[in-house]
C-alpha cells in the first residue's frame, strides 16, 4: 500500500496512454481509487523497491524479468492494452504466484469484425472498383457493372480461428444465412457446433468457401501457415479476407495468387507498417487494403478502461476478473503477434 493506503498501480501502457483508453471520468475514479505510478514501458525494472513490493496491478505489459518479478510481492495482475500477450514475462513464474495476466483485446472484436464484413462486400460487389470508375468517367452502369458480382447471402463462408472476433464476425454473417465452416485446432468441434457453426479441417474451409475470413492469433506454432499451396486449394475466384496478423500468411504468396486472378483478398494488416511506397500489394487489382485500423476506434480504446477499472474493482475484493480475458498458462508464452507501434 502506498502512503494513503490505496493500492498501487504502476502504469505502462505504450502505446495506449491513460487518456486514451479512460473517459475523463473514469480517469479520474481511477486516480481515485489508486496511486498512480506513471512511467514508460522500459522503466518499470528500475523503479524503487518499496514502488515495487507495493504494486498491487501493472497497467500495460512492460518487460518484467524474473529478478524484477520477484520484488513485486503484492503484485495481483497484469493488464495488457495492448491487446497482443508479449513475450516478456516469465510465464511459468506468474502463474505459479496466481498472478493473472489479463488482456483486453475483446474490445477489437466487434469493430473488426464489422470492417471484416465491410471488407467482403466491397469484394462481392465490386465497390472500391466502381468508385473509381465512376471517378474516372469510366462507369459502368446498370448490369454491365455486376459482371464479377456475387452475393454473400446464402454463401459457403469459411472461418480461420474462433476466438472473440471469430465470434463476433460469426454472429453479423447470421443475418445473410450462409454456411460458415471453421477451423480452430484450439477448441473442440462440440464447442463449434454450439455457435451455429461446422467444425471442419482447414483444407475444408479452404477448399469449400467463397469467402475465407482469418482471424487466428500468431503463435510459434503458425508462422506462415497459410501459403501458395493453401492458396492454390481455394476456388478460383474466392475472397481471402486477413484480420488478425501478416505473419500468419505468406504475403508474397497471397500476392501472387491474387496477381494471377486465382482469388481477390482484403487485408487490414501487412508484413510491414507502413508498407514501403513501392510495394507491389499498394496497385494490386483484386485486392482491397485498409492500413491497420479496423479496430482503432475510440468507443473500443475507452471500453478497455471499463473493463480495467470493473475487473480491479473485483480483484480489489478478492475476486476473480471477469471482463478481460485470462490468458492461459499452456498457450500464453505460444503467442507471437508483433507488438502495434500506433493507435
């Protein structure tokens, strides 16, 4: 406890920032409640003893090696904003200690996967296209411009990955009665079918989609998974839609498969961002692009400090958090996703 006997909350949230993911209001219940130790990602190890045995939560998920570990004695949870589990922490350690590591990437689910199917119509119904026709005098009009359109009521929709997003996305393509296959090797088929939906093997979803939405995690285990091959298995003329991360692709790949006319493909994250000007994904035909922002939103940023300020609420009492996702101990230090540098 700090002087004033509130708990003592060491705040490291890059790249979020305390005005970023707090209403002024619930900012200031924060500053309320806690001492706030305010400092950057790289200073927490260095920060003096007493802060340090007193500090009851970490806001953000600044490294925090063993030794630095071990003198945060009162230490209750790590709050990830970031929204990716890093690499960072010993893993086995916090466990062992009971110390939750929780995450709030739940609040991306629904504004991406909006963008999601935002990003599968302009694909269906050639929209981004004809805007830019119509903008260079070059219309089609009527029918003449549906000649590659399709609907996505009633069709065959695959699903990479059923966490939060995969649920969320599952939910909005209810209204349009397709068929959604999905591939989680993380969950069991019984789980699945409680979602309305049909367990199935990746080559499956694959092989049988017009639309392949991929929302799984990076982990050691899936780097690059998807390539020329799994592209090569999909229907000529399918849509690949990537929201998660690049590095679950072969983007090379994916851009050759598009390239040739074999599919079309949307994506909201890339190899590298920003993507050198020169890329070739930047004037790609067939190919729609939105620069990491599908989940930037401000209603999302500040309902992670809903879900901060409700699940200390709990701990505070001696109560297990139910707003951010607990990150689990056999799969924690599995995640790979690179850490966002921007908002």
């Amino acid at each position: 406890m700090s002087e004033n006997n509130k708990p003592v909350v060491i705040c490291a949230p890059e790249p979020r920032s305390l005005d970023l993911i707090f209403t002024p209001e619930r900012l200031a219940a924060l500053r309320e409640r806690y001492t706030l130790v305010e400092t950057d990602a790289a200073s927490v190890a260095s920060l003096d003893a007493e802060t340090l045995a007193a500090a009851r939560y970490v806001l953000g998920q600044p490294p925090i090696g063993s030794e630095t570990l071990a003198r945060m004695t009162a230490l209750r949870a790590v709050l990830n904003v970031e929204s990716n589990l890093l690499d960072n922490m010993p893993y086995d350690t916090i466990f062992a200690r009971g110390i939750h590591v929780l995450t709030t990437g739940a609040v991306f689910a629904v504004p991406v996967a909006e963008i999601g199917l935002g990003l599968a119509l302009d694909l269906a119904r050639g929209i981004t296209p004809a805007d830019n026709d119509f903008r260079a005098g070059r219309e089609k009009w009527g029918g003449a411009g549906n000649g590659e359109a399709r609907l996505i009521s009633g069709a065959d929709v695959g699903i990479i990955g059923f966490g939060d997003l995969g649920r969320a996305l599952n939910r909005l393509l209810a209204g349009f009665r397709c068929t959604v296959k999905v591939c989680d090797p993380w969950l069991p088929p019984s789980i699945l079918r409680e979602h309305g939906v049909v367990p199935a093997r990746q080559d499956e979803v694959l092989e049988s989609s017009d639309f392949v939405f991929v929302v799984a995690a990076v982990t050691t285990e899936n780097r690059g998974f998807l390539g020329a091959e799994e592209f090569a298995r999909m229907r000529r003329g399918a849509s690949f839609i990537l929201l998660s991360r690049a590095d679950v692709v072969d983007f090379d790949a994916l851009v050759d498969a598009v390239a040739r006319g074999h599919i079309t493909a949307a994506s909201d994250v890339f190899p590298e961002e920003p993507l050198p000007l020169d890329h070739p994904v930047r004037t790609l035909d067939g190919f729609v692009r939105s620069a990491h922002r599908a989940g930037a939103l401000d209603v999302a940023f500040k309902r992670m400090g809903d879900m901060v300020l409700e699940d200390m609420a709990l701990m505070d009492r001696g109560l297990p958090p139910q707003r951010c996702k607990r990150a689990e101990r056999e799969t924690a230090a599995l995640m790979r996703s690179r850490p966002v540098d921007t908002n």
